[in-house]
C-alpha cells in the first residue's frame, strides 16, 4: 500500500520536479542543451518511476547487479532512449548531469512524503540502486557503440578551418554572388553584391532577386528559374537596379543546385558598367578616326582644286601676257621699244608671284647667278669671310659682289643690312 | 592645398546627412555626401522605418487627439527630463510637417494604419510600406541622384581642418576606404566653401567607446547596429572642440530576438504585435513582470533585472499587426503553436503558471480593469484567446546612443571652451546629444534625424560662401 502511495506521491509532483530540476541544470550552465524540454523530461521521470514500482512489486528481482543472471531493475526506457541514433543530441556528459539531477530532485521529494523513517531510507536506498544501476548501463551502452565518437556536443559545431576558408572566399570574391532560394527571396549574399546594389546584408537578405532588376531583366531571371535543371548553367546580359533607381547593365550567371530537398539559384552578378564604358569609348574613338578620315581626304582635294587653280592662273597669265609680250620684244626694232616691253614683262613676272608667301623683288630678277648664289648665304647669315671660304673666292671678290647687289636692289644709300633685306625674299 | 571644393559637404548617409543634402542642394550649387561604408544608407537602411508625428493626417483620420506639447512631454517622461527642452521641443514641432515632406518631397509610401510605441501617449507612429527604413532612404538616394548630389562611397573622414578664425573650412579624407581598416585607402583634401555638416550616426558597434561610456556594455552585448556605426567621426567632432553630452546614456533594445543577429526581422514583431497586442513573460516563472507598452528603458531594466528570459507571446488576432511575421517564420525568430500547451513545452515554460498568467491578462481586458504594471489596454486590445499563438524569445541588444555633441537650435555644433558655435559646422541625428535624455521613444529617431537634418543643411547652405 505504502508502494504505491510513495510511487503516486511522486508522481503527483512531477510537475515541480520539473521545475526544480530546470533551474539547477540552468545554475549548471546547461541552459540551451538539447532534451531539455518538458517532454523529454516526463518520459525519462516515467521510466524511473516504473523501475521504482518495479522494484516494490517483485521483490524476487533485485535492483543490484549479481553475477548469477537474476535480472535486475533500471529504467530501461532511458537506455533504451539513448541506444545509437536515438540519443537526442545528448552525450554522455550531459546525460549524467541530466540524470543525477533528475535523480536528486527526485530524492529531495521523498521525506516530504509521509512515510516512517525507515521506509524513507528504504525507498531513497531503492532510488540510488536503480539510479546506479541506470546509469552503469548507460555508461555501458556509450562505450559499446560510441567508442568512435569523442568530443562534445554543445551549440553549433565549430566552423573548421575548411568552412572559414570557405566563407571568407565566398564574402570576398570580387563578383557578386547570391543565393535564391524557392521564394526568389535571397539568403545568402556575398559583400561585393552588396556593394553592386547598394544594400547592405541585412537588406538584401530576404529581398526578392527580381526587384533587383529592371522587368524584362526579372522575367528573364524568372524564366531561368523554371527552366533549369539542377548543375546546368545559364547567363544573360540584363539590367539591374541600384538602391537610389540607377538602372547598371550586369551580367548574370544563374545556376541550380539542389539542397534540403530544395531548390535553389546561386547567382554570379558582374557589373557590366566599367566595361560597357569602355566599349563604349572605344566605339567613339573609331567613329572620331572615321571623321578624321573624312577630314583630311576632303582638304587633300581643296589642296588639289587650289593648286590646279594656281596653275590654270599661271598658265592664263602667260599666254595672256607673257608670250604677246615677248612676241612684241622679237618684233620691236628699236632697242629703246625692246627695252621698254623688257621693262613690262618684268614686271608681269613680278605680277605672277603675287599673293606667294614670299613675293618676288624686280631687283631680284636683276642679279647674275653669281650674286644670288652670294644672296642665299647673306641670307643664311654668313659672312663675307664665310661667303669667300664657301666659293672659293677672293675676300675683295665678294666685297664686290655685295657692292654690286646693293646697287641692283636699289640699298644703296640706304641704312638698310643686307642680311636684313635679304630675309623675307625668295631667292 | 585643396583636391576638390563643394559647398557644403557632408558627412554621413543616413536619414539626416540625406536629409541635409537635399535641403542644402535646394539652396546652393554644390553638395557632397561622403560616406566610410561601401554602401550608403548607414544604420538608417536597416531600421524599422517608424516615424512619430504629432497632429498628422492618419491621427485626423482615426479622431486621434495629439499635439507637439503632448510628444513633447512623452519624450521629457521617458528621457527622465535629462532631455535638452528646446531641441526635442523643435523635435515635436516639426514632426508633422516634416513627415508631410517626407510624402510630398520624397513621395514615401506609409501604410494607411498608425502603431502604438511604448512611452508615447497616443498612436502616432506611421510605418513605412515595406517595414524598413529603406523605405524612406531609397527615396532619398533617388533625390540625391536627381539633384546631382554625389554620394561618395568608402569614404572616410579623417581630419577637420580649420582655418584662421577657427572655422571649419574642410576636411581631410580617405577614398577607397575599406572598413575598418586605418590603412588602406588615399588620402584627399576637399574644401567646403559654406560648410561641413556632421550626420555620422551613433556608436552602438563601437565596443570599446561604448564600455568607455557605460562599462555595463560589455564586448559580448549583442548589437542592433549595421557594423559601421562606430565613433571615429564624433571623436574628431570632439577634437574640434565640441561638446560631449550624456555619452553614456546608451539604449537599449528589449524587443529583438535572440534567434538572430543584429535588428534583423524580429524586433520590429516585437515593437508592432508581440508588446502592444501581446504579453511579456519570464520564462521561468511563467508570469509578466512589466508594462509591455513601457517605454524602452523600463523594459530592458525589468528584463535584465533577476536575469529574467523574456519571450513575447502573441495571438492570431494580436499577429496581423506584424508586418514582418512572414520573414520571421520563415527565419524561425517565431514559432507557430497550435495551443498554449505546445508553446509552453517548446519554451520550456512552465505551463500552470502561464495559463493562470494569460487568464489573469483575458480578465483584465474583458472586465476592463486596470492592468497592475499600468499598461495601456485600448478598445481594440482583445484577449489572448484565439490560436494559433506565436512566440519569440527575446534579448537586450545595444540599440541607440541618446548621446553626442551638443548643438542649438539652428543645428550648429557649440565649442565647448566659448559655449559659441564653431564656425561654418553642423550636426544632425545620432551624433547629437541630448534630444532624447535618458531614453528615447521608439519612432522618434526618424523624426529627429530628418528635422535636424533639414535644418543643418539649411543653415549650412545659407553661410557666406568663402572666396
């Protein structure tokens, strides 16, 4: 009778053994472990409870271990719970602390039943034989079928080195990457997309890709979704929208891969503006080349049209005056006649050089070979010493010439440098 | 001696730096942006996008009665009076105009329904379409864009310069900046011929200045902020003369999740049904323990008191005021359970307790009664009676820096030795100190950041331009 009163008594306060139990293992630090809910918890007390009733019913069994066979009492749901693959996330640390809590809290409740003193004792003996018991089984089990696994489970299992090589390639490549999953939502965005819209991760972290582009831009992302196989590979020029509304040609890689039974998108975005600026440039510098072309060839042809005028010119001029005047010189009697037409016709020729560079001097027309041979190197600078060197003439020869020249072009008398006179004239 | 010259230039490109961007730009020929990160928006990109308003068109609608004196003296009760009055009363004022020129301006699109934040006495908090402060800074960089205001990316300040008198006349930076490291990059100078505005932001992820502030805050507290909100810029502000306020008085967030990194999608579940539609309660005891629509200091203060583990539990009624709940399921931020008893084991919640603590709540809204933790029960609160029920385990991160440097009313940051402005500087949003004391109400910061920040760019466009 007191069995079953002692085994209902704890069963009734299961709840604030619950309680007590969750506050001492968050004292411990075991706050976010897993198993540590309600549930978890009322099937292990359970199975204790069942082993305890156990224990009270058939006393030919006995809770401790003996060699020859008899079978002995545990709670056999907990070992069973924790046989491989159904251990829960728990290891055994964390079971021992779970289950020697359990056990104490377990054990606290039993004075406030009231039994006497010696069945107290009795019932708490009981509860530690069952607990060992418990226990040396799990322990048992662990090194049977985890001798392999070491280590704890606690959290997130550290990222290795592999993972972090991984994710910071991933956060520094120098092309965008983003990954979209079944809602088109991105979840997983690399710092250069970021920086190719203008969103920071916390933005474009559940955007949808296609309010990243312009219409035909999302239809076409849109159509590639649908039409993927999973490993295969599509790229297209679109346009793509800034954060502030600026439209950017990009291209984008679209692929499919697979994972959690889902689809999902890994996109490799470029930002196409610097090179489409550059070909952009480089269509304008040809086009510029082009005109240039057109340029030249079109002066090349006035040049041409201004020297065929030039020449026409010259030649009207020479049969318009030129000849008649020499023909009038052959027929002209008197020497006086021929000197004058002499005199006209030099001054024609003089007349054809008009709007050269350097025009013709009359008195130019005047001087022997000799003398102009003299004028070309006054006019290069040199002097009379030079000029004698230069010819191979005597010093007083060319001081001769010069005088004659002066005279010819009319210097004399004049304060006017030879040198100075010379320099505009064509020779 | 100068690379570049702009007019104004400014630093920082979160709600307030674009702010004053725009504002500056509308009055003078030239404004640069320039921002460290390698993208723009800072922390204002991930935030909620939740703007208070004071007398706003939604409060009209639904016979709301609100007035600036009324947000003004929520923000001086939650910020326990350390506020600097003037600032968060320019704060109040504006709130309504300026969230009109967010609509008409910006052409920012709200949701047609106001949420009630804790601390504030009435609904006035308009929630952006897409339940991020991406919603308003997109529209702002689409401005920036059309009013020809570059934005400089990986950018970043790293020295004022001054001239003669003591003015600010420019700043040294560093271009193609990679964060955090002082080592890359090159260094430029650029010239601003009217002014430099600093909108730099907070140092909620600066572990190390922030325990300099608040030892409490130790490395391991997590954090709401994007990484870049660090303190370099408001140490060089400081180096230049201005004056530190309230540095220590750090907020912290009680509503983000523990399933996360960072803000992510569950704190704004928390802020919108799991509080105000839902219950609080440890974990441990199964009970509530404050006014779930407190302001956010009562609530972190009970939350971390006693070591509390805190989740939020809310119904399918309560749910259909979380705009993010389809993200959070999705994330597992939120869990889904059919009945209070499921929910219980999975939380490891002790399930007698919580039972009498839901019914205990039910009674309250049923009879009408008064809450014991004061919370606000409003005609449209039902009882958590109708599943599923979803909850969300909750953590204290770093959220805000109430602290800052000091500026007046017109935005211009005071030198500490004169208590005059410094020559030709500004300053707007989470760099400024002192707006909201000692704890700032949820939805305020927006309002603040684009108040400031359209008056510093003002100001700033409207100096003398140097010759």
């Amino acid at each position: 009778m007191e069995v079953i009163r002692l085994v209902n008594q704890l069963r009734k306060c299961e709840d604030d053994v619950f309680q007590v139990w969750l506050c001492r293992m968050r004292k411990a630090g075991y706050s976010d472990s897993p198993g540590m809910n309600r549930r978890e918890f009322c099937k292990r007390f359970d199975s204790v409870m069942s082993a305890l009733e156990e224990v009270y019913r058939s006393p030919q069994k006995t809770p401790f271990a003996r060699p020859d066979g008899v079978p002995h009492i545990f709670a056999k749901e907990i070992i069973e719970e924790l046989s491989p693959g159904k251990n829960g996330g728990l290891d055994l640390e964390l079971f021992l602390v779970y289950f020697k809590t359990m056990i104490s809290c377990i054990e606290d409740r039993i004075p406030g039943i009231n039994l006497t003193s010696e069945q107290t004792t009795d019932a708490v003996l009981k509860l530690r034989k069952i607990a060992d018991l418990t226990e040396m089984h799990a322990i048992a089990d662990w090194k049977r079928y985890r001798t392999v696994e070491s280590g704890t489970i606690k959290g997130p299992p550290a990222q290795t080195t592999s993972e972090k090589i991984l994710g910071a390639i991933f956060m520094s490549v120098g092309d965008g990457i983003l990954l979209v999953d079944e809602d088109y939502e991105i979840v997983k965005a690399n710092q250069r997309s970021c920086e190719i819209y203008g969103l920071p991760q916390q933005n474009i972290i559940g955007t949808d890709i296609r309010s990243l582009a312009e219409d035909t831009g999302a239809e076409l992302l849109t159509q590639y979704f649908e039409e993927l196989i999973e490993g295969q590979r599509k790229s297209a020029e679109i346009t793509c929208l800034y954060v502030d509304g600026k439209s950017f040609p990009a291209t984008v890689t679209v692929t499919r891969s697979d994972f959690d039974g889902k689809r999902h998108w890994p996109i490799i975005v470029r930002d196409d503006t610097s090179r489409k600026a550059l070909e952009m440039q480089l269509r304008q510098e040809k086009q510029q080349t082009e005109e240039m072309n057109m340029t030249l060839k079109t002066v090349m042809k006035s040049i041409e049209q201004d020297r065929k005028d030039f020449e026409n010119r010259v030649a009207a001029k020479i049969s318009t005056s030129l000849l008649p005047s020499l023909k009038k010189i052959e027929k002209a009697p008197e020497a006086n006649v021929r000197k004058s037409y002499l005199a006209l016709l030099e001054e024609q020729l003089v007349s054809l050089t008009t709007g050269f560079e350097k025009e013709l001097d009359a008195g130019l027309l005047k001087l022997t070979r000799t003398e102009i041979e003299v004028c070309k190197l006054i006019q290069a600078g040199c002097s009379s010493k030079d000029i004698c060197e230069a010819m191979s003439l005597s010093f007083d020869t060319i001081q001769t010439h010069r005088k004659n020249i002066r005279r010819k072009l009319a210097l004399n008398g004049k304060k006017l440098n030879l040198h100075a006179f010379l320099m505009n004239r064509n020779l | 001696m100068w690379d570049e010259e702009y007019d104004v230039v400014i630093i920082g490109s979160g709600f307030a730096g674009l702010s004053a961007a725009i504002e500056a730009r509308r009055l003078c020929s030239s404004v640069v942006v320039l921002e460290k990160m390698a993208v723009p928006g800072g922390n204002s990109i991930i935030s909620g996008g939740l703007f208070a308003a004071a007398g706003s068109p939604l409060q009209a609608q639904e016979n709301i009665d609100d007035s600036p004196e009324l947000m003004l003296a929520d923000m001086l009760a939650a910020g326990h009076d350390f506020n600097h009055r003037d600032l968060a009363g320019i704060v109040a004022e504006k709130s309504a105009e300026t969230l009109q020129w967010t609509i008409d301006e910006l052409g920012v699109k709200y949701r047609p329904k106001l949420s009630h934040l804790g601390g504030h006495s009435v609904p006035r908090t308009y929630n952006t379409a897409n339940t991020s402060g991406s919603g308003i800074i997109r529209p702002m960089l689409v401005k920036c864009r059309e009013m020809d205001i570059p934005i400089r990316l990986k950018t970043f300040l790293s020295q004022l310069i001054t001239d003669e008198s003591g003015a600010i006349e420019g700043v040294a930076v560093i271009e193609d900046y990679i964060f955090p490291n002082r080592e890359s990059g090159i260094g430029k100078r650029i010239r601003a011929k009217r002014a430099v505005v600093m909108a730099a932001g907070g140092f909620s992820q600066d572990k190390k200045f922030r325990a300099i502030q608040n030892p409490m805050l130790t490395e391991d507290i997590e954090c709401t902020n994007h990484r870049g909100a660090t303190a370099e810029s408001l140490i060089i502000a400081l180096k230049a003369g201005a004056i530190p306020v309230q540095l220590s008085m750090i907020q912290l967030g009680p509503w983000a999740s523990r399933d996360e990194e960072g803000f992510g999608v569950g704190s704004m579940f928390s802020m919108l049904a799991g509080f105000p539609y839902g219950i609080l309660i440890d974990l441990r005891t199964g009970e509530r323990f404050v006014n779930e629509q407190a302001d956010r200091k009562l609530l972190v203060d009970a939350m971390l008191n006693f070591d509390r583990e805190s989740i939020a539990i809310v119904d399918e009624m309560g749910v259909r005021h979380a705009s993010t709940l389809e993200k959070c399921l999705k994330r597992g931020v939120v869990r889904k359970f059919d009945t209070i008893e499921e929910l219980a084991i999975a939380n490891q919640a002790p399930l007698i307790p919580l039972k009498a603590t839901i019914n205990a709540y039910n009674a309250l809204i049923e009879k009408g009664r008064d809450d014991q933790f004061g919370k606000p029960l409003p005609k449209d609160l039902l009882p958590l009676k109708h599943p599923p029920y979803y909850s969300i385990r909750l953590i204290s991160k770093v959220h805000y820096c109430m602290g800052g440097i000091q500026i007046n009313t017109r935005a211009q940051i005071i030198r500490i030795d004169t208590q005059q402005p410094i020559g030709r500087f500004y300053a707007a949003g989470e760099i400024v100190g002192g707006i909201h004391g000692a704890s700032r109400l949820g939805s305020n910061a927006i309002t603040d950041c684009i108040v400031f920040g359209r008056i510093a760019g003002g100001n700033a466009a409207n100096e003398p331009p140097r010759p």
